[in-house]
C-alpha cells in the first residue's frame, strides 16, 4: 500500500478554514451573487418573488418543483400543505412540557424529531417519501413554532384552520390574533426571502446528514440545530439584543466605540458570500422603519441605522455591510413577536430550501466525507499509564 504524505494531503484544491470557496454539488436551485447583492431562486430574483403575490407558498412550490406553478397548481399545493398542518397530540404534549424552559429552536428541533417517531415511513428513504415528509414538515414546522410561543407565554394552543393562507394561520397560531393584511405580506415576504439560501452553514448540515441516506427528519433536525447558531440564523435575536442594549440612538457610538476596542463582532452584518450590501436586508430596511414606527418602537430603527452607519463608515471597505438579520428584529418585534421566536420563524421559511436541495441530491445521492489536513504526530511512543 503506498504510503501517503499527511502533511502535504489537501486533496486538489486550495485548504481554506470553513471551506471558505469550496465547491460541494451542482445545483439549479438558488444564485447569490455575492458581488452585486442578487439573490435568485430558480432564475426569479426575490424582488419579483417578493411582490409577485403568490405568497410563500408560490416560493415553496418552485424551490421544491422547479418551475413556477400555474394558478390550479398553486392552488392545490397549497390545500395539500393546509390540509398537513395539525401536529399529533404526543407532539403537543411534548411541546407543552418542555416549552416554558427551552430555547425555542431546541424545542422546534425535539417536535421534529419526535415527529419522525411517530411516522411509520420514518425509514423509506426514496424521493417519494422524502417529498411526503418534506411537505408534512413545511405544513407543520409552523404549527410548531406557534404552539410554541402560546405555551411560552402561558397561553393554550391554537389549532391551525386550513382556511387560511400558511402565513396567515401561522401569525394566527402564535398571536390568537388575524394579522393585519399588511402585517400577513410582510410575514409572507419575511418567509420568501429566508426560504433559500445556497450552500449556507444549515443547508449544508442537513445536506451532509441526509447524504448517509438517513431518515429526512434527522437531516432537518441537523439544519435546525446550525441554524440555532448566532453566526447563522440566531444572528437575528442577537442582533435586537444588541439594540435593546444600546437602548438609546445617542449611546450608539459610544456602544460601537466599546465593541471594537473588545475586538466584537457586531451581529447582523458581514456574509460570507456578500461583499455587497445583503439584498434581504435592502427589502427589510423600510419595512422596519414602517413597522417600528407604527408600533412606537422608531429608537429601535434609529439604533439600527446609526449602527449602520458607523459599522459600514469603517468595515465597508473590507466588504461588511448588514445582512439578512439586521433588520428583521425590529420587524418582528413590532409585530409583537417575541425575541427568541425570530430564529424559529427563520426556520418556518427554510424548510423549503433544506428540502429542495435534500430532494435535487437523493436521485444522485454520493456520501459527503471531506478530510481534514493532519497536523497531529505520526510517531508518538505508547507509554503505559503509571508511567506518564
Ligand atoms: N462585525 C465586525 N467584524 C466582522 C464582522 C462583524 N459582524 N463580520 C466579519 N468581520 C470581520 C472579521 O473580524 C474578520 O476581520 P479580520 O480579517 O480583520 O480578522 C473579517 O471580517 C472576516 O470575518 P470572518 O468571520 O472570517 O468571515 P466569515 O466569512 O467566516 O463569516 C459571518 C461570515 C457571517 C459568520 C461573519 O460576518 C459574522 O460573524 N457576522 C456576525 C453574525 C451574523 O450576522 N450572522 C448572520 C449571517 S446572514 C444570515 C444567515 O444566512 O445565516
């Protein structure tokens, strides 16, 4: 057997920490054009997605299938993913017991997991199959995350009512209250622009779990638990954390002044992708200006804003500017949401982009297993244990 080089094994391409440029698959599904700030899903640009008006649901049809549905298609899907929302009783029992303790996105993660459990199919692993389960999960992901905030807040669960549009119910579910129509499209929109996201650090963990060909529940489970992270998708509560310690738009400063001498970084801004300003944030940016204002919360925004001024006067060059997450928080908070709520909504939209991308690499299924450089010793000397 030839002997290998371990020192000099980087495999063929270029060893960068977090694999940072690495390639992992060809896929159709989404585009970020990390240089211009474009994100595209299937060719759309989530502008159009966004004022299209067909909803979040229109966005889940054409990550999952492809193509754009036409109105019978659409409207069909979105019976079929109504008509899966109700979780089972042991879920909601489960949810009402370990709700009032856990951080949201654990408990979302436990639901899902308990969820496989309970499903006979838990173990066929085929498209089919995948794609039954992936439909059930984009149903009832939000029934979950719903239920949750009510248990949290000492409230009892709302059951969904298919009646409604997904993000409709799903506002219904966690408030007990009809969104506004103008708070329904900006949850709607909330939900497009998070639903998809190229080979980012969740889609990527569910990708690599699903790739042993293990059950669906699992791989999302994985994309849960990394989304979970404040350099991911937790950045958003981090980030309304960080205004809320601020408190007041004239200590702005002197807060970034602190952070920086502390070597900080300040959440919501930077991408590894993005060396542009972050498209989703250019959607949110006014939305949270309307909402903070309607709500009483503009100091919020005003924060928000400042912050962005001194963080891009001296990061831009470097190619930091805010991302997906700066501006969702006052968002949501307007809303009334609670703060450690706004990584589970993220969850809610991306679902869909978990379960594309599983669903475009099943057919073609070949194990992800990189390797690492080793830089241990080759040739150290066993010593037994009394005497070391
Ligand atoms: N604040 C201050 N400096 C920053 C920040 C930031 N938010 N982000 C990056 N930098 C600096 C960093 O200190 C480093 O500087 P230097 O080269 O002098 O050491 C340089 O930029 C590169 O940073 P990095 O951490 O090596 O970059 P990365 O590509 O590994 O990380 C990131 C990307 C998103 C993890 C990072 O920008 C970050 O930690 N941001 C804050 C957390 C955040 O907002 N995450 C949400 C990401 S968008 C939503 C999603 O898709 O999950």
């Amino acid at each position: 057997m030839a002997e290998e080089k371990p020192r000099q094994f980087v495999g063929s391409t270029e060893f960068k920490k977090g694999l940072e440029g690495a390639i992992t698959n060809e896929s159709s599904i989404s585009y970020v054009d990390g240089a211009n700030g474009k994100l595209i899903y299937r060719g759309y640009s989530i502008d159009d997605l966004c004022q299209g008006g067909g909803g979040y649901e229109e966005t889940a049809y054409l990550l999952i299938d492809g193509e754009l549905p036409k109105r019978a298609q659409l409207e069909a899907f979105k019976k079929d993913l109504a008509g899966r929302r109700a979780i089972p009783q042991p879920v909601k029992d489960l949810i009402t017991q370990i709700a009032p303790n856990t951080h949201p996105m654990n408990t979302l993660r436990t639901a899902v997991s308990m969820l496989g459990c309970l499903n006979p199919k838990e173990f066929e692993v085929t498209v089919e199959n995948d794609l039954d389960i992936a439909m059930s999960l984009t149903a009832q992901i939000p029934t979950i995350v719903g239920a949750t905030q009510r248990v949290r807040r000492g409230e009892s669960i709302i059951d969904p009512d298919p009646s409604r549009s997904l993000s409709e119910d799903f506002m219904h579910m966690m408030t007990g209250k009809d969104p506004d129509p103008r708070t329904a499209e900006v949850m709607d929109m909330a939900l497009i622009i998070h639903a998809e996201h190229g080979m980012n650090a969740s889609t990527f963990s569910a990708m690599v779990t699903n790739s042993s060909l293990t059950d669906l529940y699992s791989s999302i489970c994985a994309g849960i638990g990394s989304l979970k992270g404040p350099l991911h998708g937790g950045a958003n509560e981090a980030t309304l954390k960080t205004f809320t310690e601020i408190g007041d738009p004239a200590t702005t400063e002197e807060w970034f002044s602190a952070a920086k001498a502390k070597k900080q970084k300040v959440m919501g801004f930077g991408h590894r992708v993005y060396r542009a300003y972050d498209p989703r944030a250019v959607i949110f940016d006014p939305v949270a200006k309307e909402f903070a204002e309607r709500a009483g919360t503009g100091h919020l925004y005003e924060i928000a804003k400042k912050l962005e001024a001194l963080v891009v006067a001296d990061l831009g060059g470097k190619g930091i500017f805010p991302n997906v997450d700066f501006f969702s928080g006052v968002i949501y908070n307007a809303m009334g949401i609670d703060t450690d709520m706004f990584t589970p909504i993220f969850a809610v939209a991306r679902i869909a982009g978990w379960s594309a991308r599983i669903l475009e690499y099943l057919p073609d299924n070949r194990l992800f297993r990189p390797r690492a450089v080793y830089v241990g010793d080759l040739e150290a000397q066993y010593v037994p244990i009394d005497e070391r």
